[in-house]
C-alpha cells in the first residue's frame, strides 16, 4: 500500500503542477502531507517529517546551492551565456543548433535557475526555428527543455543534482564524475529521439503550437540584450 500511495503523490504532485500550474513547493507540500496522512504516519509525524527532511537537506547542501545560484547570477550579468550562444550560432551552424544548445545547457549552464535559462534560451529557439524545417520548433524547444533539465539534474551546481547527493549520502565528486557524463549523453540522446519522433505525425502544429506575436519576443529580445539578425537565416544573435 506505501508503494501505491507513493505513486499517487507523485502524480497528484505533477498534475498540480503541469495540468493545474500551482506553485511546485505548494505541490511538493500537499503531496507529501497526502503520502503522510494516507500512510498512517498523522498530521504531526508527518509536519515534522517535512521540516526535519527540509532540514537536513539544507544542511547538507545550503551552502553549496547559495554559491550554484550567485555563480549563475554572475553569469547572467556579466554576459556570458549570450557570448557561449552566440558563438555556437557563429560555429556550428543552424542544422548542428539542436544538439549543441543540449549540450551547453547540460554541461556549462547548470548553475543558472532553469526559469532564467529559458528566458535566455527561448528567442535563440524561435529565431533558428525556420532553418531547421516545419518541426525545427519543437526540436528546437526539445533541445532546451531536455539540455537545461539534464544539467539541472546530472550536473554539479545543478540544485537537483547538489540536493539528491545531500539527501542520499553520494559523494559530491562521485556524482560530478558520472554526472559529467550522464547529463550531457542525456540531453543528446533525447534531442535525437525528439527528432526522429518529429519525422512522424506525432507533432501537430494547429494544436501544439502556440502562437504568439513577435512583440512578445521582441521585448524577450529586449530585455536581455538578445537581437535577431539574418544569419545566414534569420538566426538569434546576441549583445548590442
């Protein structure tokens, strides 16, 4: 029965999240206060369990998240991930795009929050889109989606990376050491089976896509120094 009701935490937990939009430390709470009552453990065993685990994780792994989120703060600010795109746009050309915005974002970019790196990542995306054919948006999208999460969980600084070896005791170089291999071939693997996918009717853009007006990703741009130049194809370059 535990296992059962573990695995309804877990979709409950994900349904608020995705279907529902309800702030993820919300639905990490209510799931864990459902898997508590449902489990037998009480109201008050299973508040203590929450607050001594958040505990003893932060712990664990506190100051090493403080220094994941100001190394990626810097990054942010001083430019550095607009100069590592732009460089790839320079060097590997459109068709490439794909794989090697995975693999930055795996292995280079963990440290910066994923909402940021979307941000940035997201007019690099729209723009490269039309050179890569009628699916090059959604491989494009797949591409980040898959290289950021990867590095979010594979890759030290990446807070699930640093908060999964606090929680379950692994050595931090141990897991920096598979990590830097398991993250990277991840995001790759997945960007390729997302592309052969796409070769199928499994993508429908009247459905799938959103549509949304270029002033929307125009102020994007804007905001962080990004601007849209033809390069050869109407590609994302950034900085002034």
């Amino acid at each position: 029965m535990v296992a059962a009701h573990t695995l309804i935490a877990i979709v409950v937990v994900v349904l608020l999240i995705i279907r529902f939009k309800v702030n993820p430390v919300i639905s990490l709470v209510l799931g864990s206060l459902y898997l508590g009552l449902a489990t037998g453990v009480g109201l008050g065993g299973t508040i203590e369990a929450i607050t001594v685990g958040f505990g003893e994780i932060m712990i664990e792994v506190g100051l090493l998240i403080g220094f994941g989120v100001l190394i990626g703060a810097l990054m942010q600010s001083t430019g550095a991930f607009t100069r590592l795109v732009r460089l790839l746009v320079h060097k590997v050309g459109a068709h490439r795009l794909p794989y090697s915005m995975a693999l930055l974002l795996s292995m280079i970019m963990p440290s910066i929050y994923v909402d940021v790196q979307v941000v940035l990542a997201a007019p690099v995306a729209r723009s490269a889109a039309p050179a890569l054919g009628k699916r090059g948006l959604p491989l494009m999208a797949s591409a980040i989606g898959t290289g950021i999460f990867s590095g979010y969980v594979f890759v030290v600084p990446g807070l699930a990376a640093i908060s999964i070896t606090g929680l379950m005791g692994i050595p931090l170089g141990n897991w920096l050491m598979f990590g830097l291999v398991l993250g990277p071939l991840t995001a790759v693997l997945t960007t390729f089976i997302m592309k052969t996918m796409l070769r199928t009717k499994y993508w429908k853009p009247e459905s799938d896509e959103e549509v949304q007006l270029d002033s929307e990703f125009a102020e994007v741009a804007a905001a962080h120094r990004l601007r849209c130049v033809c390069w050869p194809v109407r590609v994302c370059q950034l900085g002034h």
